[in-house]
C-alpha cells in the first residue's frame, strides 16, 4: 500500500508533459525531512544525479528516501531503465546506511510501487 500522505506529495507530477522525478527524504519514523525536484531535459527522460541525491540524504540527516516519477505517456509500466536507475540508487543509498523505501511511477490516476512488485 502506498503511503497517502507521500502520494499526495508526488501527485502533483503525475500529469505532467515531462518526466519529473522527486525524492523525499524520511526520518526514521517516515516523517519528511526534506525534498528534492529533478527535472528531465527531455520528454521522456530524467538523468537522476545520484551523488546529489546520496548528498541531500547525508545533509538531512534521512534514514530513508522514497522516490517517484512520473510517465508522460499515460503508461505508469516500470521501464528497464527504471529499474537500473533504482538499483543504483539503493545500492548508493545502502553503502550509506540509508535504505531506500520504494520507488513509485506515476501516470495520470495510476501508479506503481516497485516495492509492492518485488522490484526493490
């Protein structure tokens, strides 16, 4: 189940014509510590700066990060990249002892947990 209070953050993107990523920073009891935007230079591609990312969980002292973006084409279906991008991401996250909760697609009025599916 996807956390209502995180879903009405990210909803704002859900419809957008570019792909937007965010990453909201939690303390140990999920409450958000901080958030960050990360807009694509493309329609249907965002270039997620992980360093960034690792450093903005660093400075606001998160144990966890959860991150949603949105798909443009209407088609909220994790792609590869999706999956490569999140990997990295937890694995980034974890050598610093930050877990990364979930990664969520959003498209219009859908959207896709890739830790309810077992992708995380």
């Amino acid at each position: 189940m996807i956390d209502p209070h995180l879903m009405r953050l990210f909803a704002p993107i859900a419809c957008t014509a570019t792909e937007i990523a965010i990453f909201a920073y939690l303390d140990s009891r999920g409450r958000v510590l901080g958030v960050r935007h990360v807009h694509s230079s493309t329609v249907a591609e965002v270039d997620v700066p992980i360093r960034a990312i690792a450093g903005d969980a660093l400075a606001f002292g998160a144990d966890q990060v959860v991150m949603a973006h949105n798909h443009p084409s209407g088609d909220p279906e994790p792609s590869r990249d999706d999956l490569a991008v999140t990997r990295r991401i937890a694995t980034a996250l974890n050598a610093l002892g930050i877990r990364l909760v979930d990664h969520l697609v959003l498209a219009g009025d859908r959207a896709i947990s890739l830790r309810a599916r077992g992708l995380l």
